[in-house]
C-alpha cells in the first residue's frame, strides 16, 4: 500500500466541515438556550438562527424568512413534496406529481403523493422537455420535482426551461439544489424555482442540517412534522442551534468562495478526465455531453466492476464511490445510469469522483497514478488490485 497522503473524491456523497463552520458550531454548543425561550440565553440562540437564515437564504438569493430548516436535504424534499401546498388564496390540492427519472431517492419517494409520474431523460440525462411538457399538459396543477445537479453524472438540468413549461401549465417547480447550491449559480427566481431543497453537509456545513426555501406567497398547511410552532409552524421541534449556524457559516463561504473554486475544481476535473482517457482510451464519461458540475466525474471502463475498482482505489489512499447508488455498502444499479440508457454492465463499473474546494494537484496526481495500476490490471486480466 502506497504511503502517500489519503485523497478524497467522494465530495457528493458528503464534503468536509469547514473552518468556518466548525467555529460557528463550537461557539453555538458553548452557549445554553432554546431558541424559543424569551430571556437572554433563548434570545442569543434566536439571533444564531436567524443570522444563518439570512446567510443560507442569500445562497440561492430568497427572502432570510422564506427559509424552513430541516434536519437534511432528505427531511427537506419530503415536506416540499405535497399535494397541499396554497398559493395565495389559492388553496385548491396539486393534482399529481412529476418527477424526472434521475432524482434522488428522497424524491422518486413521491413524499405525500400517493403516486409518482416519472418524466424520461435524454442520453445524456437531461429531462426531455417534450414529454415534461405532455405530462403537465395531462395533470392538472401538478407539482413538478426536477433537481439542479445529479449527484452520480453532476449533469445540469436546464431549470429555466423546465419551469416556463411547469408554470405555462399552472404547475409549480419543486427543484432539489442538494448538489447545485454552491457549485453553480442558483439564485431561485432566476431559475424559475418555486421551491428549494438545500443540504448544509454538501457544502462543508454539518450532516443532518438542511432548508427548503419557499416562495414567498407559498404556505404549507400541513407541516410534516407537527408539534410546537417552530420554522413558522412549517417544522415542529427544538432547532438544532449549532448544525444551523454551522450550515449559515458553510453557506455564507460558499457564496464567497463560489467562482474560484468552480474554476479551480473544472480545470483539475478537466486535467483527471484527460488522464483517464489517455490510459485508457475506452473510457466513458457519462453525460460527458451536457453541461455538468465543475466538480463530478462519473466513468465507466468495458469490464471493470465497481465494487473491485473502489476497493483497488482505497488500498491506493483514494477514496471514491460508485456511480451507483451505495446507500448500505452494497452496490445496486444505478436508475440514474439506467434512465440514460447505459448498458447495465458498463453501468456496473462505474466510478464517480467527485471534487471540492480544496482538492489540490496532488490529488490529482494521485487518483491519476491510482488509475493507471487500477487500468493496467484490468487490461492484463488480472482483475483490480492495489
Ligand atoms: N438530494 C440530492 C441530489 C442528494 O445528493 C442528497 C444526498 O446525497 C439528498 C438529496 C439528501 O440530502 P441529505 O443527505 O441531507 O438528506
């Protein structure tokens, strides 16, 4: 086993915590107070939440109060996800929703609805706008569910598009920015969005803290979770304090440090994937022809597996993930791969690299030299190891 430093590429599946989060959620859990009490201590508590109101808001460019905080990118899709959400005086049920093949799980779940419409994608995993327009066209007032980034190919949905059909149909659009927010712009009313899900631990805030923001005029009426009148009465429970403020201070580093890092992380993405291809000329990149995240790579290689490759790559100090969903350490087909119209078993072996603000030359290096060992032992029939 190699000795050099460990590599992470696995920034999708969660990022690290930053400084300033880390000192944000230190001097959070040094103070006592329930945000809801009314003396000094509550007060202060108050004020922590409500400045990472204000900076998680700016992220996507809404109003600080139309944020709800939620226990996580999850918790966040699933309350957005109901037939009973009232514009106005507008309080009639959506009629039904609409979701693009390649969500998450948290939406393909279909939150409250009963059923889940499933809108196709292109080759390259973009939503096909012909048949979204058919489907919203045979739902009335459907809510329609389309995320900003993939979290396997980090492929870009095109948003605006997306919501000028969902909003000629009287619909409204849901988007998940779990992947988005902070990588690529996304200032909700820009990109049309009527909702927004957010996740603090993909942007170097800590696990378990997340908001969907609202438009302004849109109100739920049945929380998901019901209890004290916390979040405006849009999510039951005592906040937790510090995971918010930390999840304000990761938001507040990601607007600022936004367009270097897109920057720095495309030109080392773009370095890693000639790389891959000079060793091995087979390679495939999947949605290599959409516009992506400066920040994924997912590849596949003819006769790799993928559990084999992340084993030979973590015995090479490389941490990597599938291109497939690993939600319990075993490896299932991706329906994001497969709603593309991969072949299941170049599917099989696909690896995704994911990057972040910090990954440096070095890294790449690394995960370079790792592939040659990891392509050189496929490519003689060895099969993959360190
Ligand atoms: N949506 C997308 C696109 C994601 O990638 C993830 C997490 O991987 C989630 C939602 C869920 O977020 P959380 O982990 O905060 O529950």
């Amino acid at each position: 086993m190699s000795t050099q430093r460990r590599s992470y590429f696995d920034w999708n599946a969660t990022a690290p915590l930053r400084a300033e989060a880390r000192a944000a959620m230190q001097a959070a859990l040094a103070a006592t107070g329930n945000a809801s009490s009314v003396h000094a201590e509550g007060r202060a508590a108050r004020a922590l939440i409500e400045q990472a109101r204000t900076d998680v808001a700016a992220l996507v460019g809404a109003e600080a109060k139309t944020v709800i905080f939620t226990a996580g990118g999850t918790e966040a899709n699933a309350l957005a996800l109901t037939p009973q959400i009232e514009a106005g005086a507008d309080k009639a049920l959506r009629g039904g929703l609409l979701v693009s093949a390649v969500e998450h799980p948290s939406v393909l779940a279909g939150g409250r609805f009963e059923r889940v419409e499933i809108v196709p994608v292109d080759p390259q995993g973009r939503v096909d706008l012909v048949q979204l327009q058919k489907k919203v066209e045979e739902i009335a007032r459907p809510l329609v569910s389309v995320m900003l980034a993939n979290n396997e190919t980090g492929v870009i949905q095109p948003i605006r598009e997306v919501a000028a059909i969902v909003h000629a149909a009287g619909g409204l659009l849901h988007v998940d920015a779990v992947q988005g927010a902070g990588r690529v712009a996304c200032d909700m009313a820009a990109l049309g969005a009527d909702l927004m899900t957010m996740s603090a631990h993909k942007i170097g805030g800590p696990q378990g803290a997340g908001a969907l923001v609202r438009r302004a005029d849109l109100h739920f009426p049945a929380p998901l979770i019901r209890g004290g009148g916390q979040e405006r009465n849009y999510r039951a429970g005592t906040e937790n304090v510090a995971a918010i403020a930390g999840f304000g201070a990761a938001a507040k580093a990601a607007l600022a440090g936004r367009e270097v890092a897109a920057a720095r992380m495309a030109a080392l993405r773009d370095r890693i994937e000639a790389g891959l291809r000079a060793e091995s000329p087979d390679v495939v990149i999947f949605g290599a022809g959409a516009e992506r995240l400066p920040n994924t790579i997912s590849f596949s290689k003819p006769g790799m597996k993928a559990e084999t490759a992340i084993i030979a790559f973590d015995l090479n100090g490389i941490a990597v993930s599938s291109g497939s969903a690993c939600s319990s350490g075993k490896v299932q087909p991706s329906h994001v791969l497969a709603a593309m119209g991969v072949d299941p078993a170049l599917a099989g072996g696909a690896i995704r690299l994911s990057l972040g603000w910090d990954t440096t030359e070095d890294d790449a290096g690394n995960v370079l030299n790792a592939w040659r060992k990891v392509a050189s032992a496929l490519s003689k029939g060895r099969g993959i190891a360190a």
